[in-house]
C-alpha cells in the first residue's frame, strides 16, 4: 500500500522567514496530494492541494510543488508569521470513485514560528 | 464545504466497556471515513463507512473491534470495543463530498481516553 514520508518533525523559523516541509510517497498511482494545518486541540484544516497534474499550486503565502518523477511534494510558506504556528499533515490519496479518496497522512510536521 | 458534527468530544472510559462515536453531517456525501489519531501522532485510517453495507477496514482494525455503521448518506457511527488503554486516541471522522470534489473535512474529533 502507500505510504508517505514526511520531514521535518519540527521545524522552527523566525518570523518573515520562509518554511518547505517535504514528503514522498511510495505508490506512483497516487494523483492528489493535500495538505492539512491542525492548530493544538483542533480538527485538521485543509490548507492546499495539488493534483497529478499539476506542478505547482500557488494560494498567497503558500504553495506546494509536485515532482511526480521522484515522487515528492513539498510545501512552502513565505513570510511566516506567529499564526503559522501548529503542525502540518501531508497526505497522498488512494484512488476512488467519483473523486472520492481515502488519505495516507505524512508522520507531520511541528512549525514553530518565533517572533 | 461541510458542517460535521461529532459527538461526544470526550469521554473517559474504564477498560472493557465500548463507546460509541456518532458523526452527523449537514449535506449528503459520498464517502465517510473514520481516522485515529493517537498522541502526538499522524491520522491513520481505520475504515471507509459504507452506506448500507458493511464498512471496509484498513489492516490492522477488525470490525469486531470497531463496528462502524452508516445507515444513510448523512449519518455514522463507530463503536470502540472491550477498550483498553491503548484505545486512548482521538477519533476523527472524515466526509467527502460527491462530484468530483475530492476536499476531505474533518469532524472536531473524539477524544478517548481509558483508564
């Protein structure tokens, strides 16, 4: 089955700095990959995405690459600011029907920003 | 988007009882899932709650351990079995939307704990 890799555990920037969480992934099937935010004591948040067949997603201070060849994907974050702060899931899908997909997660990411 | 509501949001358990995990959601959705969530850990899957039928598990869960039920497009639960400490967690449910829309929400989660 898939399996995701996901590097760093814990990542501490100062503020303004950028942050790249990195992953890979295993099955070359695999055609979406998500990335999750989840703040202490809260559900997961998607953040950005991006498809097979893209590759590269832009959404402000955030963006994500795909590399389907070596088959990692990473996110950056510019301009990092306290509200960054909360771990970070990486996540490939397994293929369904109608779109709908079940999700391997990364191990996550700490991001500590400081001011 | 989706409104999902899960409930309880905690419990404590004293270790061979079960409890069960309901997650209601606004809209009708093609997919439903159920993820766990162990200290400081990832999201691992547990199973695809499949409506009207029995649910697929992930290797590693039984459906004696966990029997999940999906009696509609809107509605799940799952019940954690003879607990055990080890069945502290949180327990998440995830939906997907139908359509092609592949964005997977997350419910606020469970959190288990037995003593």
């Amino acid at each position: 089955g898939e399996n995701v890799e996901q590097h760093p555990s814990t990542l501490s920037v100062q503020e303004g700095d950028s942050a790249v969480i990195k992953c890979t992934y295993s099955d070359s099937a695999s055609n979406y990959f998500p990335w999750y935010k989840q703040e202490l004591g809260k559900r997961p948040q998607l953040i950005i995405d991006i498809r097979s067949n893209v590759g590269e997603k832009k959404d402000q201070r955030i963006a994500v690459t795909l590399n389907k060849t070596a088959k990692h994907f990473s996110l950056h974050i510019t301009e990092t600011q306290p509200e960054d702060s909360a771990v970070y899931f990486c996540a490939a899908s397994l293929g369904g029907i109608q779109g709908a997909q079940k999700l391997v997660f990364g191990q996550g990411t700490r991001l500590t920003i400081n001011p | 988007s989706a409104v999902i509501s899960q409930k309880p949001s905690r419990d404590i358990c004293q270790r061979g009882t079960s409890l069960t995990i309901q997650c209601q959601v606004d809209s009708q959705v093609t997919m439903m899932f159920w993820y766990r969530q162990q200290p400081g850990q990832s999201l691992t899957l547990i199973a695809t709650a499949n409506q009207g039928s029995e649910a697929t598990y992930e290797s590693g869960f039984v459906i004696d351990k966990f029997p999940i039920s999906r009696p509609n497009l809107t509605f799940s639960t799952l019940t954690v079995s003879n607990m055990s400490p080890e069945d502290s967690s949180i327990y998440l449910c995830s939906v997907v939307h139908s359509g092609g829309d592949t964005e997977a929400f997350f419910g606020q989660g469970t959190r288990l704990t037995v003593v």
